[in-house]
C-alpha cells in the first residue's frame, strides 16, 4: 500500500480494498521499522489509529472528502493541540499548544490522519535538518547525506514512504531543496496562499506552508485544504480558491518557459546542467516554448535574504525567554540570568547566529545600510520577476546547485550552506510560488526541476508539473530499501 | 538668572474598545490575573496580530477632533526589548508612519488662549503588570492588560510652565471623553501621561537637556512632578552641574523624581515594520463617515450654550466639561421648556453639589432630566417658589416621584390668590407698627422683615413676587 500515490489511496479507501485503520497500522509499522532515518520527532500512534476508526466510519457513511482517512505527517513547526511541537529546538522540547494550527485544523476538518510530528532544522534555520536538536534526518536516498532541510523530515519520510503526505514550510527554499534532495515533490505557494496562524515563526514576511507529496496531482489535494484566507492571519490573502485537480490535464502547448541565463551560468555544473536541459527538452515535446530571459539582480538574492530573514527571526524569536513556556534554565539568580542562560542553553549555534546577525542588522547606525538596502533589493528582484513573468508563463531553473551532500560535511561552513539555497531564496523576496518535482538522477541522487510561475498561479504550477510527470517516471521511483 | 521652562507631554489613553488590539479578550478592568490573556496576548508560538477596527476607528476620531493630518497609510512596528510583562519581546507600535500626524489643541491660561502643538498620536498595544507583592520575593505577571489598545499623544515642546501642562492635560483628558475614545479613569491607569522637562535661560532659543518623568498618574502629581523637576534642574545647573539626558521615576510619597536609566543605559529598540500586520490604508470615505460621526467637541459646544442659549462663560464652561452634563442640560431645557439660565444654575447649583457630595456622575444621577425638568417647569409657571423648589429637590432626589406628585402630596402649591395675601399683610402691618414707621422714616432694610413674615405667615407657599409688589404699595407712606 506504502507505494501508492494519495490519489490512488484514496480511491482504494473508496472501494474498500483496504480500511484506513489497515493504511495507518501499516505506515506506523513502517515508522518504526525505519526510524534510524529519524524522520519524526513524535509519532502520535495512539491518536492516528483513533482517527483512523473515525475516518472509516465517515467514508462508510459517505460524507467522506478526498483526504479522509489519508495518513499524513506534520511538520513539527505547526502547531498541534494535545501534542508537542518542538520546532526541532530544545527550547519547545517540552511545549504542547492548546491550539492547532489553522493548516492542521483543515486536514483534521478534512479527516487526515496524522502519524506524527516531523522532524525539522531547528526554527526552520538550515538546509540541511542537522540543526535539529533532535539530530540529522538521513536521506533515505543515501543514509550517509542530508535530506536538505529546513523540511528534511518531511522529505524524507515522504521519500521513504513513511508516510503518503507531509506539510512544510519554505522560508528560503525549505520545501523546494530537500523535495529535489529527495526526489519528491514540493511546492512553495504564494506568500499568503496558505495561512501562517500557528505555524512557528522564522521570518514572518517570507514564510509559506505547503504540500510535500509524490506527485503534482497529490500536491493538488493537499494544497485544496491548505489553501484559503484565515482571518486569525492578516497576511493571508482573500482570494476564492481555485479548483487545483480541474487544470490539471490542460496542454502544455504554447506553453512560453524563461530560462534565466542567470540560473544556467557558470555557477551550475555540468551535471546539473545537462539533467535539467533534458527535463526542459520534454517540456518542448509536450508544445511548450523556451525562451532565454535575464533577472540582473538574482545575484543579490542571498545576502538580502540573511539580512531579512535574521532581522525578523531576531524579534520572532524574543518570545522565547523562559518566563511563560519551554526552557527554563535551573536556579536563575535574576531576570538578565534567566534570559541569558535560558535562551543560551537552550538554542543551537544557527539560531543564535541567526539572531545575532538580525539584531546586528536592525540595530541604531545599521539599519539604513542592511536591513533597508535589504528591503530595496527586495524590490528589485520582485520587479525583475514581474518583469520576465509578463513576457513568459512560467520560469524554469534548477533547485540546489548540487545533488544531496554528505552529512556532516558544511556544518562548519555557514556561507557554504547558505549558498545551497542560491537558486530557491529569491522566489520567497518576491513571494512567488514555485514547485520542485523530481527530474533525473545523479550517479543515482535525485534531482530537482523548479518551476516558478506568478502571484496565485499555483493551478498553473500544478499543471506544468502533472503533464511532465504523466510523460516521465522519475517521481515513481522509491530509494532502495524502501519499496 | 531667570529661567524658562519647557515641557512636552507623552500622553498615553487606553481606547474604550470592548476587546483588545490585536486579539479578541476582553478589555474589562479588575479581572482575576490572567483571566483575560489569549493565545495572542500570552505571546504563545505561531500566534499572529489581527487589528481590532474599532481601535483605528477611535485613533482618527481623535485625530479629527484636533484638526490633524490623518495618514493615508501607517505602519506598525515592533519595538525590541525584553521584559517579563512583554510576552512577545516586543511591543506592536508605530514609529516612522504614525496613524495621527500633526494637530493641536487650544488650552486658556487666565483668560488667554494658547495653542499647543500635538506632533503625533499613534497606536500601540499595552503591556501586563509585573506584581512584586506577595510573591516571596519573586515577581508575579499579569497579562490581562497585555494588548490593551493605547493611543500615545505626543505634543510639541509648548508648554512653559508646570500650570500650563495640567491645562493642557485637563483639556485632552475632557476631549478623549468627549469622544467617547477612552473612559479616563486615572487611577486603573486609562490616562497616563510622560513628562519631558528642560530649562534654559530666558530668552536663549535653544533647548536645555531634558529629563524624562515617567508614568505620572494623577493632575496633581504631574503640576508637583514637574515643579519638582524644574527646581531640580535649576539648583542643578546654578551649583555648576549639567543636566543630563535620563529618565526619572517620579515618587509621589517622597515627592521626588529619580533617576530610572541615562541615555547611555537606554534600550536600542530596533524598530522595524512588523511582517505579521498590513500597513493601515485609511480613504477619503472612512474619513468622511467619521466626520459625519464626529460629536460636538468642547468648545464649540460652549461657544454654541454662550451664543443660543445667552448663558455667562462660567455656566456654559461649567455645563460643558463633560458631554453627558451638557447632553443632560439640554434635555432638561427641552423636556421643561423653561428659561436656560434657570436651568443652568440649578444643574450647575443645586444638582451639581448634591452629585459632588454623594461622588456621583451626572450619568448616575438619581434625578434624571426629566424629573428635573418637571420641578423647573413648575418654578417657571409660578406654582412653586424657588425656596419651595429647593425642599421639592430634596425629596426628587431620595425619591422616585415626579415634582408634580411631591407638590401635590405635600401640599405646597404657591398661593398667588391675592385676598389671601392681602389679609396677611394686612395683619402683619397692624401688629408690627414700629417697623412700619421705621420703613417709612427711610429704613428699607426692614421690607426684608416684612417678607420674611408675610413667607413665614404663608409657610413659604406664597408668591414672592406678588408678595413684594404688594407690600411695596401697603407700606407707601
């Protein structure tokens, strides 16, 4: 059952092949049997198998909706009322929300049954999961390298089949880069798409939630009940919400792609190069048209991005101070004693980093120079987005300069791991929705495609990547061990 | 030397808005701790800011009443700083694009008026309370206030003296009531006010140093904070020292004000525009529909009673200090049809004294204007006295009864039957003849006696009027 899409899950629920008390014993045994993967930090067993009865009985009265009775896993940066949500830090290791996130409540209205809590970057800071307090997620790919991150769990039990969907986030290329790493699929919606109410903060102004699944038509189900205004969320936008499954199967023909000569330069290795040019040429057979375009201020995308995403996670995450919940260091002898050492023994080197560079940026005599050239920069590439989207429908590009790298090996490299995300980080400044699906292999690693279309287009991404995937069968293939 | 004083005023107002700024609890005051603190105002992860309307609402009304520029687009920002009743580690405020630019507001010192400038007024949300009583030496928070909507109203460095503040003071407090924006009440902490003080030799342009007074919560307090500051600075600066730039807590027990923390000390508090909220877009229309809205303000009220109603500046001033007194004053005069003046004076007088000695507020007055306007409508068509008034008042206020029920009941119609009168003072000209003859030897301080007579004769019921006129043609010589 674990190899089947959530579409076909779905229709099995439907006709009674199988219950989905049968699917969810079977993913928990799967949970269990590969834990070394490290995939979850919680697995609500107990609470999944009691959902699962209860989605049964709804598809057996038939009032069921497509996700009833899908097993499905959170990311534990989303907020689960009665489970705890550590935001992979050691600071919420003993946190438990008397709320769901509003991404939760849907899949919960919607009768998922949750498996458990993912493991997570801590705070969403990484690319690859091994900030984690909880320790690196392996890729079930090759165990020895990082399933990228921040959302590397997620990835990686959706790779493995430890679960039939996940949620993410993507802050800077969150979803996208291990959704490539892994060889699933991955979309970052429109900032404003999906509401960020009780998902765990990071930087406010850039971060989406979004599905992580096998295919394009699954992301399309997950992204049905995500999507939507929330009024709890003031940056969540009030648009109707498409129908995602009914243009998926529209043609591709005439279809104009732009190739940023700026993401096929000198920067990207051959390898690469070749693999996506490959991709791009199916795009061709199936009608479509490419078209050379050029983004100038690309290049300005990392360095405006760690003056941002610093700035707003330095405030964000102020609230952590060991007074109200989480960690509290022991025997404080005064209140500078308890915020220091709560917040010092607490969080991990990347989020302290993160911190201190944000509240560098935003401090007096600074933040003219950082964070409002920052904010400038911003502009730019948003304008140089608008700019190429108004000549081409969607933009084509790779997702990580790289294959998945080996564990362990730019952890004392910040600037290296930050350049991982080079190609993802401009698409969350300028708040465009983009979607990562699996395009070929590299000495056996998986490789991503990203697609990048315009504001609210997410039906259009859908379908781009459905009509590529009914042609190549790169997203069936199941790292080995895990068929 | 001679020394100026200048003083500019940061004036917080807690807006009446039934929940608070960005989260739906509750605004009451006096809960249990904690009672009134959600998900949002605990600062819990994944929470997020949604703006209370009514908030933005009241911030330009109040914007309007001071003839300000009101932004077409304003920003929230966080400002950084930790402290145990700050659950977010920052305050949502407004630093570079406040809601309220500037306006002003005319105050009267000693019959002259002065206007004031007000550089800005913003939105922010409040902070809990840190309880360092009963908690064995560690410091108890309560959040019930935590996102309780403020409305920070900075002037303009304008005022010169310690009296000239309190005025002004006085004059936004009765305003923000006026608006029926904020309640105003001091001691829960509604109307709060910073004082920013510096001297300079008179006639010198520039300013001195400031000092910062925080937090004074009283009109008295702010008159003595002030003063106490001023003598501080001159003393300061006379033996030779210099003012710095610091924040001082003003203790009213001691009457004092020390040192909080200097400039050096002061927090860098890192503002920036705050990702979670959207900038607030306020048009023309939203503008115009609150204008429509917009209540009399204070002094065109008074100029309003002054010139419609031919009243002296102290009834119409007195009448005018707060909406609801004025709005009970002009439904007396309505509902009784009487004299304004009449019904001023008894509102401003009798009513006004019986309220202040019960502490009451015209709005719980236990004679409401319509049963106040019975008793003057009686006073107006002779059927009562005033004298008489004054006992039928006694009885409206501890009763329930209508002016015309305790007349009746009591038996004090006015007598204006001219016989009646007549045979009195006929009998008491016949028994008094010594103050008779005095009188009529030029002694007009004794008519007095024979009124008082006549009155006492007729147990107050007769019309002093006729009563007069009467004895004015008995008595002719």
């Amino acid at each position: 059952m674990h190899t089947k899409t959530l579409t076909e899950l779905a229709q099995g629920l439907r006709s009674g092949k199988f219950s989905s008390l049968e699917l969810t014993h079977a993913f928990l045994a799967r949970i269990k049997q590969h834990q070394y993967l490290n995939a979850y930090i919680t697995v609500t067993e107990e609470q999944a198998l009691q959902s699962a009865k209860a989605a049964d009985q709804r598809l057996a009265s038939g009032n069921a909706e497509l996700l009833t009775g899908i097993p499905i896993a959170q990311k534990d940066i989303f907020c689960t009322l009665d489970v705890k949500t550590t935001c992979g830090s050691k600071m919420l290791d003993n946190f438990t929300a008397p709320y769901n996130a509003t991404v939760v409540e849907k899949f919960n209205q919607a009768g998922a049954v949750m498996l458990g809590k993912l493991n997570m970057d801590e705070f969403a800071m990484g690319s690859s999961n091994e900030t984690s307090y909880y320790g690196a997620v392996k890729n079930p790919w090759n165990i020895n390298t990082v399933p990228g991150g921040s959302s590397g769990g997620s990835a990686a039990a959706v790779a493995a089949r430890l679960t039939v969907c996940a949620t993410g986030t993507d802050t800077g290329g969150s979803i996208r880069q291990p959704a490539a790493l892994c060889g699933i699929t991955g979309l970052k919606p429109t900032y404003g798409r999906v509401s960020r109410y009780g998902m765990i903060a990071y930087a406010s102004s850039l971060d989406q939630g979004g599905p992580m699944t096998q295919n394009a038509a699954d992301a399309a189900i997950m992204l049905q009940t995500m999507a939507g205004f929330d009024e709890k969320d003031s940056t969540s936008v009030d648009l109707p919400v498409p129908d995602y499954r009914a243009g998926l199967n529209n043609s591709l023909a005439g279809l104009k792609i732009g190739l940023p000569k700026e993401f096929f330069g000198d920067g990207l290795n051959n390898d690469m190069a070749a693999t996506l040019e490959i991709a791009i040429n199916e795009y061709k057979k199936l009608g479509a048209e490419v078209k050379e375009i050029s983004m100038p201020n690309l290049k300005l995308a990392i360095p405006a991005y760690y003056v941002i995403a610093p700035a707003e996670c330095s405030a964000n995450l102020s609230r952590f101070d060991g007074v109200r919940y989480g960690y509290r260091c022991k025997n404080p002898v005064d209140l500078a004693d308890l915020y220091t050492r709560s917040r010092g023994e607490a969080f991990g080197k990347e989020v302290k980093r993160r911190i201190l560079m944000g509240t560098y940026a935003l401090s007096t005599g600074y933040y003219d120079a950082y964070y409002l050239k920052a904010q400038k920069i911003r502009r730019l590439i948003s304008e140089d987005f608008k700019k190429a989207l108004a000549d081409v429908d969607v933009i084509m590009g790779p997702v990580t300069p790289t294959t998945a790298f080996g564990i362990g090996e730019k952890m004392d490299d910040p600037i290296e791991m930050y350049l991982s995300d080079i190609y993802t980080i401009a698409i969350n400044l300028a708040g465009l929705p983009a979607i990562s699906i699996p395009a070929g292999f590299i000495r056996d690693m998986p490789v991503g495609l990203q697609i990048i279309g315009n504001y609210f287009a997410e039906d259009r991404l859908l379908n781009v990547a459905h009509q590529y995937q009914k042609v190549t069968n790169w997203h069936h293939h199941t790292p080995k061990g895990f068929e | 030397m001679e020394w100026e004083t200048v003083i500019g005023l940061e004036i917080h107002t807690q807006l009446a808005t039934q929940s608070k700024i960005f989260s739906g609890a509750s605004t009451a005051y006096g809960a249990e701790p904690n009672t009134q603190a959600c998900a949002v105002d605990l600062g819990l992860p994944g929470v997020l800011p949604v703006l209370n309307q009514e908030a933005v609402r009241m911030a330009v009304i109040f914007g309007m009443a001071i003839e300000a520029h009101i932004a077409p687009y304003s920003v929230f920002a966080r400002k950084n700083y930790f402290y145990p009743d700050l659950p977010k580690g920052y305050q949502i405020s407004q630093m570079e694009l406040p809601i309220v630019g500037i306006g002003h507001l005319d105050i009267e010192i000693d019959g002259i008026t002065k206007r004031i400038g007000v550089t800005r007024a913003h939105l922010e949300e409040d902070a809990g309370k840190s309880l360092h009583e009963n908690f064995l030496g560690l410091t108890g928070i309560d959040l019930n206030r935590a996102g309780t909507p403020l409305l920070e109203i900075v002037s303009e460095p304008d005022m010169r003296s310690a009296k000239e503040a309190v005025a002004y003071m006085r004059k936004l407090h009765e305003l923000v009531r006026y608006l029926g924006i904020c309640d105003g009440n001091m001691q829960e902490g509604s109307f709060r006010c910073d004082a920013n003080v510096s001297v300079r030799p008179k006639g010198q342009t520039e300013f001195g140093t400031r000092a910062e007074i925080k937090n004074i919560n009283s009109f008295k307090f702010v008159e003595k904070a002030i003063n106490h500051e001023v003598e501080r600075q001159i003393e300061l600066i006379e033996n030779g020292g210099r003012v710095i730039q610091e924040t001082r807590l003003y203790d009213s027990v001691k009457d004092e004000t020390r040192p909080m923390r200097s400039k050096e000390e002061a927090n860098d508090y890192r503002y920036f525009p705050d990702p979670d909220l959207l900038p607030v877009i306020i048009d023309e229309d939203f503008k115009s529909q609150i204008k429509a809205a917009l209540p009399e303000l204070p002094q065109a009220k008074k100029e309003r009673f002054k010139t419609a109603y031919s009243l002296d500046e102290e009834n119409a001033t007195l009448l005018t200090a707060s909406r609801q007194l004025a709005d009970y004053f002009e439904a007396v005069l309505k509902v009784s049809g009487c004299e304004a003046k009449l019904c001023a004076n008894w509102i401003t007088g009798d009513l006004s004294a019986a309220l202040n000695k019960a502490g009451l507020e015209i709005t719980d007055s236990p004679v409401s204007d319509e049963r106040l306007a019975g008793l003057l409508a009686r006073i107006s068509d002779n059927t009562i006295s005033g004298k008489i008034a004054k006992q039928v008042f006694e009885t409206l206020w501890q009763s329930t009864s209508s002016a015309d029920e305790i007349i009746a009941e009591k038996g004090l119609k006015q007598i204006t039957d001219t016989g009646a009168i007549e045979a009195i003072i006929d009998k008491i000209i016949a028994n008094n003849q010594d103050q008779v003859d005095q009188y009529r030897s030029g002694k007009d301080k004794v008519f007095a006696f024979f009124v008082g007579q006549v009155m006492k004769e007729m147990q107050g019921k007769a019309n002093p009027a006729e009563v007069n006129k009467m004895l004015k043609t008995k008595l002719a010589p």
